[in-house]
C-alpha cells in the first residue's frame, strides 16, 4: 500500500498500458533466457564454449587458452555463452537544453516519462536497468539492478533532476562505457543538440564494447517547425547569445536544416546498427513506444542483431 | 518647390508613422528561451543581410509613399519659369494689364475678384526690378494708363494710384483691349516685352480677333501671363433690361415699362422685391416668382405730371454681382406733340377737307397735340418744318425732292400717316412713295374698290400701333363701315412691312398696314381721312385710332439719352445754337467734371463728356448762346452681356492665342501668384504614390514570404 502512495507521477498508466502487452511478449523471451531455453549473445564466463578470439590487453588471463597458445603460438581467449538478464542502461540527457516546453512537458519531463517507462518495463522483465543522467558531466549513475527498489530509486533520481548546464555526452558515453560491466542495453535518450563528430565517436567505441544502443531522440514541435509568427528574440538556452529574427523569414531554411539534422543521425545511427527513434514532445508517448517496440519486437524476433559499427 | 497649400506641409511629419510603426513592431517580440541555436545561426547568417536590405527598402517605400501623399496634397507647383518671370530675361518692358469690368465685382466669399487683382498687382509690383520699365493699365479706359513707361524704384505710387481706383461697370472687350495693349508694345523701350493680364477669366468678351494680334505678338517674341483671379462660380440674378414701351410719355400718362430680370441661380426666387425711383422718389415692387435659367419681363407703369426729363432707376436684391441688379432710364415727358396736317383736299367749308376730322381728333380734350395745318399746295412750296408725325390726307402730288426730304425726316424718327382718297394716283404713288417697296409706302396701291366690308378687324400684333382699338369691344369695331377703300397689293414677303388692321369682307383686304422706315414708322390708311369713303372719322373710335397711332409713332426725342456704359455722352444742339462753360455732372458725385465742346466744321456742335464708365445718371451742363443755364440728363446702364459669367474654358483661350502660348496662373487668395505660376504636380504625385503602393504591396509578399 505504501509503494502504491508513493507511486510516481513518471509512471504513466496511459503509456503504460500501451507498452506493458509488448513488453509481456518481450518478456516471454527474456523469461526463457533466464531459464536458459534462449542463450544470450553476451559473450562471458560459461558452461558452454562459444568461440575463440584473440588476446586483447587487459582481457582477464584466466579466460586464456593455453591449449590454442600451444597450438597455433597465439594468444587466445575462450569465449562462452553467458546465460544472463538484460542489463539495461538509462541515458538520460538533462542538460538546460532539455527544459524547453511551450506548452504541455518539457523534453526532460519527456524523457524522464520514456525513461521511467522503460525502467518500468525492464524490472517488470526482471532486467537489471540502470541509469545515468548526464549534462556536461555525468550527475547521477544507478547501476543496473533489477529491483523494485532501483525502480523506485531511478524515478526519484529523474523526478529530482532539473535540466540544466550544457550537454556533453562524449566524455560521458566515455566514462559510462566505463563503468558499464559487461555488456549490455545503452539507451540514450538525448534532444542531441550537441557536438554529434564527438557523440558519433564515442557512440562507437561503446558499440565496440559490444552494447547494444538504443538512441531516443527527443525534440519539441516547435524547433522542428518554427511556428512562431511574430517577432521572436532567440536566447541561447545553454548561453548567452541572443538573436533577434522575424521567424517567417527563414522558416523554410531552418526547417530544411533540422531536417537534415535529424535525417542525418537517423542516417548515422541505424547505418551503425543504432536503433533511433524520433520523439517528439507531441507525440503520443505511449503511442510511439508501443509502435517502436513493436517493430523492435518484429526484428529481434529471429535473435539477430547487427554487426555493424558506428563510424 | 512652391506650394498653393503649404499649410498641408506639417502633415509630411506623418512621413515618420512608418519608421515609428517598425520600431513599435521591433518592440512587439517574444522572448523565447532557444535550444537548437546552432541551426537558427547557421539559417539566419545565410539571408540576415538580405532581409535587413529589403525591409529597409520596404520601409523607405512605406516612408516616401507617405512623405509624397502629404506633399500631393500640399500642391506642389512645377514653378521653372516662375522664378525667373519677374527677374530674367534683362531689362524688360513690362505691361501690366488689370480688367476692371463689371464681372469683376462678383464677390466669393466676400471677396471680390478686383480684390484679387490688388494683391496680384501688389506681389507683382514688389518683385519687378528697377531696371524693367512698367506700364499698368485698366480695360476700362485703355488710352490712359495708371503709369507708363515707369522704373519702379518705389511701388508706393503705383499701388497708391491703383488703390483710389474700384471695379467699372464696363464689359469686357478683349479684342480692343488687345489692340490697346499692342499700341503700347509697340511703344515699348526695352527689346523683351512682356504682357501680364489680370482678369476673372469669364468667356464674356473673348473672340477670335485676338487671335491675329496674339499671332504677331508670338513673331515678336512677347511674353504673355494671365493670371486668373476669378472663381469658378456663376450663381447670379441681373436685371438683363429695363425699357420704355413707349417711344414718346406725355404728363399724365402712365409711361409703360418693362424690365427684363435674368435669373442665372439653380433655384427659383420668389417673392423677391425691387425698387423703382424716379427722381427722389422710391417704391417697392413685388417681383413674381423667377424661374432658374429664365429671363422674366415684368410690366411697370409710371407717370409724370410736368413734362421735363425723369431719371427712373430699378435696383433688384443685391448678391453676389450687384453692379447689375440696377439699371437707369431717362424718362422724357414731352410737353406736346407736334402734328403737321397735309390736307390735299383743303376746304372752306367745315368738315369738308380731307384732315378736318384729323384736326378735330387731336384737338379735343386737354391732350397737348400742337397742330400745323396746310394744303399741299402751301405744304409744297414752303421749308419743311420738323414734326413730330407728318399726315398726308389725299395728296395728289408730291415732288421726288419732297418725297426725299420727308424719307429723311421718317428715317430719322419722325412718324407719317398716309390717308387715301379719290385725289391718290395709284400709279403715282407707286411711282414715287412705293419704288418697288425701297420707298415710304408699304405697299403698292392696286385701285379703290367699293367696299362691303361690315367692321374693322384689327391684328393682335406687338407693339401695334392700334393696340387702344383691342381694347373695344368687336361691336364698336363693328360699326365701322367703309363704303370705298383703296385696294393694295400685298407683297408676300416684304420686309418691315405688317398689316395693323383688316376690312371685315370675305377677302380680308388691310385697313391699316405698318412700314418701318430707319427710325420712323408710315401708317398707310386704305380709307379717307374724312367722310368721304366711310363714316369712321364720326364716330368715337376715330379719334382713339388716330391719336394712339399718332402717339405710338411720334419722334422720340433726338437725343440718344438712355446708353450703355462705354458710349460715349455726347448732346448735339440744334443747327444755330451754341454752348459755352459745358460740364458733366457724374454719379454719385457732386462737383462736376469738365466737358468738351466739339464745333465740327459742318453740322452743330456737340457737347462731348468723357467715357461712361459706370452706370449711373449723368447729367450735362452748359450756357446757351443766351447765357441761360441748361441741362440733359443721361442714364448708362450696364451692358447685360457682362451679366454671362460662364468661365472661358482654358483650351478655348489657348486656342484663341494658338502660337502664344501663354503662362496661365489661376490665383487664388492667400497664395503666391509667382506660386501659382507653374504646372501642379499633385496628379503626377498621386500616380507616383499609387506606383509606390502597388510596388509596397507586391514587395510586402515577396519580403514577407516564408524562406
């Protein structure tokens, strides 16, 4: 009774309930993992052999194969199929940026909506989500745990967090790939208006530690359309520059360029093997996840997962 | 750049709505806190400068659309020769023409157009240099200019003389006035010559007879300016005529007038009153109603007791001309009527002649008829003496050179009868009165006819002089039975010739018939002055025939007494007589002016006065040769055709004076003449402005397109 007081606002039954009989079905699967009816790709320490694969430094030297050494005179590791749940990782951008709303929430209530609902589905699937809520540094991690308790830290974490400073997600991804233990499921959830030659790089190292990424990136209508008719005094929302324009007259250009933008991510992230998905702050939430995991579900249905990288 | 309202310049401050309505809108943002300024920069950058471009472009559109409506309705005037009228062209012989015709007087505003000339005249004269010789004058009096051939150093002595003068009650007379103004060119010191005309601009007055004149004045390089200071309207009531239906008054007779009043308003007057003096005495006269657009003639009666000469003036409402709402007449009542009887049958016995009954018509009664009877025999042989109606009763014979001399005597005012009788040779008369319709006799005389005419049917004619007899009944007309009557020819177009009265018979032979001869008029009667052809001269309505006839075609008097304003006043005496210490007495004035007295080689002497240049009485005085004072009185009137004030359209003028091409300024008051002197610019501004707001509006959607 007590948990059910304390419910958080985050956890929207609305959207909840769109994306619960996915996640169900999304369950169902990761349950046979855990029963070991379905092995999981995560290469770690197990019963069963996998594959071999050369020696890195700092690869932990128990998992040498001295046997393959003596054979071939190369230093191999011996990998095994891991039976293990999902580990999930929540990032959540809460720069300053992430604050702009004219009307109804803000991309961080936004985000911090997605975010608690994923987080809702991943402990429902008894996953081990975590989370790591970054602006210019990283402000808060939670490590992945599949508890009702880190379910109630996360949304206490989100609900206390207030966008602000800039955004800097490369030393972040840096410093999360870090930290994350083993692999596992990195999404971000970011509006990306930041250094994308430096998100890109990073992205692709976390890639390379052989995370799956999931990228949602969150806009407002207003900063794709431009709608504003009358005069309008721009002030950097991270800065101090202002501008002023009349918005009608370079509307067509502006709009072109967000959408080269956004066309561009989309373009890098899933030609990296990245899933994007577009949110905007007017967009259905339970809606759009529903559908998105829908797909999800549609492709990962066969076990498949690319092995591309992003560049 | 003048302007005919500058006070409509302030107004160009509004030139500044625009700038202010931009910066208020500059002022009218929203303040938005902004996430993806990367991108907003990287839009702007590319048409920031383009866009601050075309809206300043826009706004300086807006501001100049603005700034040149205001100066439209400033009225602007394209002024390149204005400046250099009065200054260039070196030393300048400059005519400075102002009409003081009667249309001047009319008041816009209670502002007359003469006003508007002074101020005209005033600016004009304060900007010609010293070194152009200056000559003014007024169309009134051509021949003697208010200066001539004068160095204006000082416009004190020309403003000062135009001042003591006021508007005349003269007309217009362009084509003399230019033939005027030609005489002085002509005179001119200086090689450049140019003419300045100041008028109301009424098309009274202009003909094509400037047009040779303008035509060598543009040979000769002569400038010529017309300044318009008149107004556009026409609104106005005049008195068009006021004249004496009788030739000749008598004491006591009511004297029958007629006055004619113009009504040029678009409304209807009524009941409107004029007043009626004669001498001192005045009364007033409801007028009936006066249709717009309509000339409406109004009967009037008056009489004197004494004879003597009588001014009559009647004066209508005043408005915005009054010069013409009065007009003046001299009332001659004549003493008596001298009547010359001609009786070609002389008798002894009573009642036997052929004019014994015409003498006894004019003698009863108090009438004051002084008659002269003769036989034709004494009439033949003896100078003819001056009458006032010569009667011819049965004359046998005439001389062709007394035939002549009474063709004089009726040409110039003198009226004659001609009764028939068995003593009238057709033939004869034919020969020598008649002449094929040149001579006295209206019509040729066929034979006299036995007659079974039974009354007399007079004509209702105009002007007849049997117009008593309408008033009979038809019984009295009835009795009048002729038992002969001389048979005539009626041409059927013959001119000046009418038929007064007819025979009451199947055929409707004339009874009476009409000849106008110059000034005079001849009355033909079929009938005998006597008994012999009819019992007409005993009964009662003889006397009333004769006698009206004899009034209606008396001489008026000899003197032309009633003029209009330009004749000139001129008494010519009698052949014998002479005059000493002739002056003129003007109106509204008391001391009198000097006259001239003429002694012509041939002829008598004429008094002369000078020209009549306002309506008014005027009276002549002089001594005779007896040292007795004498006097005669003239009325002017005005000329009623200066009463048309329709404007002289621009276009008719310019094509009057074709190759002159004038400067027109039309002046209004309180504006600059040398202002108003160039071409007004509004029109070509307000298609300037509308280009402008069509160029705004198309740049507003092209500038405020989405990009």
């Amino acid at each position: 009774m007590a948990e059910e007081t304390k419910k958080p606002s985050l956890l929207d039954p609305a959207i909840l309930a769109k994306i619960v009989p996915l996640g169900l079905r999304a369950q169902r699967v990761m349950e046979g993992a855990i029963s070991g009816l379905h092995r999981s790709p995560l290469h770690g320490v197990s019963v069963e052999f996998a594959d071999y694969r050369e020696y890195a430094p700092g690869d932990d030297l128990k998992r040498l194969d001295w046997r393959a050494y003596a054979r071939s005179d190369r230093f191999y590791i011996k990998r095994y199929e891991e039976d293990n749940n999902l580990r999930g990782t929540i990032l959540l951008d809460a720069s300053q940026s992430m604050g702009y709303g004219r009307r109804g929430m803000t991309k961080y209530q936004y985000a911090a909506t997605l975010a608690a609902s994923l987080a809702m589905l991943c402990v429902k699937q008894r996953d081990a989500v975590g989370l790591a809520i970054f602006d210019d540094a990283e402000r808060h991690f939670l490590r992945p745990v599949a508890t009702q308790l880190q379910l109630r830290k996360i949304i206490d974490v989100l609900e206390t967090t207030k966008p602000q400073r800039t955004s800097d997600l490369g030393p972040v991804l840096h410093k999360i790939s870090e930290q994350i233990k083993g692999r596992g499921l990195v999404v971000i959830i970011s509006d990306l208006l930041l250094d994308l030659d430096v998100f890109y790089r990073h992205l692709g190292r976390l890639q390379h530690d052989g995370h799956e990424i999931l990228i949602f990136h969150i806009l407002d209508s207003d900063e794709i359309e431009l709608p504003f008719e009358s005069s309008v005094l721009f002030k950097d929302i991270e800065g101090a520059e202002e501008i002023f324009a009349e918005p009608w007259a370079f509307r067509r250009l502006y709009k072109e360029a967000m959408e080269k933008f956004i066309t561009e991510v989309s373009q890098r992230c899933r030609g990296g093997g990245v899933d994007y998905l577009l949110l905007k702050t007017s967009d259905d939430l339970g809606y759009a996840m529903s559908h998105y995991l829908h797909g999800r579900q549609q492709r990962t249905g066969g076990g498949q997962r690319s092995s591309g990288g992003v560049t | 750049m003048p302007f005919l309202s500058p006070i409509f310049l302030s107004l160009t401050t509004l030139a500044s709505v625009p700038i202010i309505i931009h910066l208020l809108n500059r002022r009218r943002f929203i303040r938005i806190d902004w996430a993806p300024m990367k991108y907003l920069k990287l839009t702007i950058k590319t048409n920031r400068q383009r866009l601050r471009i075309e809206q300043l472009i826009l706004l300086a559109i807006r501001t100049l659309a603005v700034l040149l409506l205001m100066i439209a309705i400033a009225r602007p005037v394209l002024s390149a020769n204005s400046l250099n009228w009065l200054t260039g062209h070196g030393r300048t012989s400059r005519i400075i023409v102002i009409d003081d015709s009667l249309s001047m007087a009319y008041q816009t505003d209670h502002r007359s157009a003469f006003e508007g000339a002074h101020e005209v005249l005033t600016e004009i004269a304060g900007k010609i240099g010293s070194q152009d010789s200056v000559t003014a004058l007024l169309t009134s009096d051509m021949q003697r200019p208010i200066v001539r051939e004068v160095h204006l150093q000082d416009t004190t002595k020309l403003l000062g003389e135009f001042n003591r003068l006021s508007v005349t009650d003269v007309r217009s007379d362009w084509p003399a006035t230019f033939k005027a103004i030609d005489g002085y060119l002509a005179a001119a010191t200086f090689p450049t010559k140019e003419v300045t005309i100041i008028t109301d601009f009424r098309k009274n007055g202009w003909g094509d007879a400037v047009k040779e004149i303008a035509d060598r004045w543009a040979v000769a390089g002569v400038k010529l300016r017309i300044v318009d200071v008149g107004s556009k309207a026409t609104a106005n009531v005049s008195l068009a005529g006021f004249d004496l239906e009788d030739p000749l008054v008598l004491p006591g007779d009511a004297a029958k007038l007629r006055a004619a009043i113009r009504n040029d308003t678009p409304a209807a007057i009524t009941g409107a009153q004029c007043v009626l003096t004669i001498g001192d005495q005045s009364r007033s006269i409801l007028l009936p109603d006066l249709p717009p657009g309509q000339v409406t003639e109004v009967p009037l009666t008056v009489s004197a007791q004494k004879p003597g000469q009588f001014p009559l003036s009647l004066t209508l409402p005043a408005d915005q001309l009054s010069n013409d709402n009065v007009r003046w007449l001299t009332m001659n009542v004549r003493s008596a009527i001298d009547v010359q009887l001609v009786d070609g049958l002389p008798s002894s016995e009573p009642f036997e002649g052929a004019t014994d009954f015409l003498n006894l018509a004019f003698s009863i009664g108090a009438q004051p008829w002084r008659i002269d009877k003769r036989s034709d025999q004494d009439w033949s042989i003896a100078p003819l003496q001056a009458a006032d109606v010569m009667v011819l009763a049965d004359v046998a014979s005439l001389s062709p050179q007394r035939i002549a001399a009474v063709e004089r005597m009726v040409s110039d005012g003198m009226g004659l009868m001609i009764f028939a009788g068995e003593q009238v040779d057709p033939v004869l008369y034919n020969q020598r009165l008649y002449r094929n319709g040149q001579g006295l006799l209206p019509v040729p005389l066929d034979k006299a006819i036995d007659s079974t005419a039974t009354g007399l049917v007079v004509e209702q004619l105009d002007q007849s002089a049997l117009s008593g007899l309408t008033k009979l009944v038809p019984a009295a007309l009835a009795r009048i039975k002729p038992r002969r009557f001389m048979g005539v020819d009626l041409p059927a177009h013959a001119e000046n010739v009418r038929v007064l009265a007819r025979w009451n018979d199947a055929p409707g032979h004339p009874a009476v018939i009409e000849k106008r001869f110059g000034k005079g008029r001849v009355i033909f009667w079929t009938v005998t002055a006597n008994k012999e052809w009819s019992d007409w001269p005993i009964d009662p309505t003889y006397v009333l025939a004769v006698r009206s006839t004899a009034t209606s075609i008396a001489r008026a008097d000899r003197q032309q007494d009633n003029l209009t304003v330009g004749q000139p006043i001129q008494f010519v005496m009698d052949e014998g007589q002479s005059a000493t210490q002739a002056t003129v007495t003007l109106p509204g004035h008391d001391t009198p002016d000097l006259a001239t007295i003429d002694k012509p080689a041939q002829g008598p002497p004429i008094i002369r006065a000078t020209q009549s240049s306002r309506a008014g009485a005027y009276t002549l005085n002089w001594k005779d040769s007896a040292g007795l004072a004498r006097q005669h009185l003239f009325c002017v009137s005005p000329d009623s055709s200066e009463s048309d004030l329709t404007p002289l359209p621009e276009s008719e003028l310019l094509g009057m004076l074709d190759h002159l091409h004038p400067d027109i300024v039309h002046y209004r008051p309180g504006q600059s003449v040398l202002a108003a002197g160039g071409r007004e610019l509004w029109r070509s501004i307000a298609w300037t402005v509308f280009g402008l707001l069509m160029v705004e509006t198309v740049m507003a959607v092209w500038v405020g397109r989405e990009r």
